[in-house]
C-alpha cells in the first residue's frame, strides 16, 4: 500500500515536471530584467540581442570617478571591465534547461538580477595604478611671497592616498549601477601650514613690514633709505618645524640696498695691482675702506620691520672694508720683469682712437695669477655706449659694418702677440676672417 502511494507521487511528480519543462520552454522569464534592462517573455538569442544593444551603450561609457575635489574618467574597457551577454541571459533563466530550480524561476516569472561582469584582474590592477598617479598627492602648505611689493598667498592643499585595492572593488562594484560620479576610497592629509596661518602672517608681519620705507643714518657719513621694494626683495617666508617664519636675508638686503648706500661717503677698497712704472713692474699698494656691512644692517632694520612709519628709523656705524687683493699677495707674486710685449700701429680716425683706447685701459693692470685664463671678452666687457664705446667699422663674416666698439679687435691683435711672445697659452682666439697688415 505504502509502496503504491510513493509510486503515485513519484509518478505524478514526474507529470509535474515534464509539464513544467513543456511550458516553460526556451523563453526568458516574464519578468526578467538584467541590469535594469528587461527580457522577459524573449528567446535566448532575442534577450542577448536586445541586452547587448540597450546595455552595451552604457557598458562601454566612461565612469566619473572623484577623490575629494579632483575627478577622472575611467573606460571600463581599459579597466579589463566587460559584460558577458549570453551568460547573463542564461543566469536569468533564458534557455531550455533540465534543472528544477530553472524551471522553477521561469513558471514563476523570474526576477532582477545583475549582469555577468567578466573582470581581467591584471588590467583592472594598472588601470587603477594609473588613477592613483592622477590622484595621489602630497599635501601643500600655504605660502606666502612678495611679487614687487605687492604680496602673493598660495593657499594649502590637502595631500590624498588613493586606496588601490578598495578603489578597485568600489569600481568594480559600482559598474552598470551607478550613473553619478563615484566616490573612491582614499586617505587625506592636512598640510602643516594652513591658510588661516598665513592669513596671520600677511596681516601681523607682511603687510607691515612694506608699509613704509626705513631710515638709515649713519654716523659721519650721512644717511640713506632703504624703500619698500628692497626690503620686500630681501624677505622671504619659510616653513620651519610646521610654522612659517620670515626671514630677512642679510645678504640680499646689502646687495639690495647698494644703490642706496652709494650716495652717503664711502671709502671704496681698492686692491692691490702691478703696474709698468718706467717700463718696470711696480706694486701698487691696497687702499682698504670703510663700508657698512651686512650683518650691521640687518641688525639695525630687523626690530623695526613691522614699526609705523613714524619709528622706522635707524642708525648704523661705518666698518672697515678690506681689499679684496691685498698688498702682500701682490708682492708675493714676484713679477719683476716684462716677459711679452707687442706693438701695432693704426690710421688715426675718432673711433679708432676712443674703442682701442678704451680697450686698453680696461687690460692694463689686469693681474694673471698662476693658472688663471685671461679673457679679453671678459675683461673688456660689453661694447656698449654706457661701458665707454663709440660706433665704428667692424668685420664680420668678412665684410664692414658699422657697429659699437669697432677697432676693438687690434686691441686682441696686440694683446695675442704679447701673449704669444710671452709664453703663454693660447686656449681659443677667433679671428674676423680678413687679414689687415697693420
């Protein structure tokens, strides 16, 4: 009896299934949808026509990505990112299948499901590698600098860290589902100095410290002003320990002020040169100076920098300045006699006259040390009207042409010979291409 009844319902469940296998046949669920994208009621290859269609647009579009405030495209393709279409529609029940479970989903209508994202991890990997080289920075502190006397903030920024493995599964993730830029996981940093830090600085020290020009007297000797501009090109704002100090540099501040300087009554140094004294080497003694120096003057501007303009005024006493070549050095060289000498002779013109002069003046008193390179460009200088040069005819690419300096190079001529009989070494000369016999 208890045999017959499990046979009955072995029997009938067999009827049940194959009915069910009958009615579902190879037609999607009713109610299937893929990714948003329905194919219920389709055959399998009409669903993967259709999927393919409507979902491969948006399957191949550019995902927005953001770290913070900075945003980038990623193409899934380049992230190894791609829809399996055929497997999608056989996941949600297209297909003739033997399985229960299949004929199961399709009798009852189906359901929404994902689609099948095929993910090439190796490609997915260098694609985010290359985001991070997009978003990955260190974090900027706020800055603050003098462009003239005019000030100029650069404002903080904070530093981020992409994290790779998370951005990948938030990548992966959000593919086919989120149509709004996608936030990826990463951490921030704060910079050290912040922009309400150098807003401090420009108000308690920047601003005042251009407000005015500052008064320098100096004992004996007069008095000059060092302007807004020179003490706005002698500061500078560094960060130091997660603060920003300012720093006045002494040097930059001297070399600044020079212009200033020059009108009060200064001894220049002179240094110590060897001359021809009726046709003999002779010393020339070393005249040392007076000066005001750097460390002085920074010393006596520093405690007023951020003074009114009535109490910017200081005072600063005069030091010795020492030439820079002294008399002993000059003795110690031991150039007692002429070793080289030449002679050449010109057709009197104006010009010539000025140029070749000029020329001589600047060589005459030069000193070659042992190993030193003697450059005529250099000591010469630029021809110019301001370093004493007329216009004259010079020769270049072997025709005249008028020009300042012009009888410059008999000058070189002259010097070369004497150098050649000399002894010395002629490291490079360049010749004007066209031979004049004087």
């Amino acid at each position: 009896m208890v045999a017959a009844v499990v046979g009955g319902i072995l029997v009938l469940a067999g009827i049940l299934y194959v009915a069910g296998y009958l009615i579902a046949g190879d037609k999607v669920p009713r109610k299937a949808e893929i990714s948003g994208v329905a194919v219920g009621g389709l055959s399998q290859p009409e669903a993967v026509q259709k999927l393919s269609v409507e979902l491969g647009t948006r399957a191949a579009q550019p995902l927005n990505l953001t770290v913070g405030e900075r945003d980038a495209q990623l193409k899934p393709a380049d992230a190894g990112m791609t829809v399996d279409y055929e497997q999608s529609v056989e996941a949600a029940g297209g297909g003739k299948s033997l399985s229960p479970v299949r004929i199961f989903r399709t009798l009852t209508g189906g359901s929404a499901i994902d689609a099948v994202v095929v993910i090439d991890q190796p490609k997915l990997q260098g694609a985010v590698g290359e985001l991070a080289k997009t978003f990955d920075r260190p974090p900027v502190d706020a800055a603050v600098a003098y462009k003239g006397t005019k000030i100029k903030q650069k404002q903080a920024r904070e530093g981020t860290t992409l994290h790779q493995d998370s951005a990948a599964t938030t990548i992966t993730g959000s593919f086919l589902k989120v149509t709004e830029p996608i936030a990826l996981p990463a951490d921030f940093s704060q910079p050290a100095i912040t922009d309400a830090e150098a807003d401090t600085m420009v108000a308690d020290f920047a601003k005042p410290a251009v407000a005015a020009p500052i008064k320098v007297s100096v004992s004996g000797a007069g008095s000059f002003e060092v302007s807004r501009r020179m003490l706005a090109d002698s500061i500078s704002f560094r960060p130091r320990d997660g603060n920003l100090v300012p720093v006045l540099s002494e040097k930059k501040l001297r070399r600044n002020a020079a212009p200033a300087i020059k009108k009060i009554e200064l001894t220049e140094p002179r240094n110590a040169t060897v001359r021809l004294v009726n046709g003999k080497p002779k010393v020339i003694p070393a005249v040392n100076g007076t000066t005001i120096a750097a460390d002085n003057l920074k010393k006596a501007v520093e405690p007023v920098l951020i003074k009114p303009a009535a109490e910017r005024k200081v005072s600063v006493q005069l030091t010795g300045a020492k030439a820079a070549f002294s008399t002993a050095e000059a003795k110690k060289l031991r150039i007692k006699q002429v070793t080289g000498q030449f002679t050449t002779h010109f057709p009197y013109l104006p010009y010539r006259n000025t140029n070749i002069g000029r020329a001589a003046a600047l060589i005459n008193g030069t000193v070659l040390k042992p190993g030193e390179i003697f450059s005529l460009n250099q000591i010469v200088g630029e021809r110019t009207k301001a370093n004493g040069f007329t216009e004259g005819y010079i020769i270049k690419d072997g025709r005249f042409r008028k020009e300042l300096g012009g009888g410059v190079s008999q000058s070189a001529t002259t010097t070369f010979n004497a150098m050649f009989f000399a002894g010395l070494k002629d490291i490079e000369h360049k010749p004007h291409g066209l031979y004049i016999d004087r």
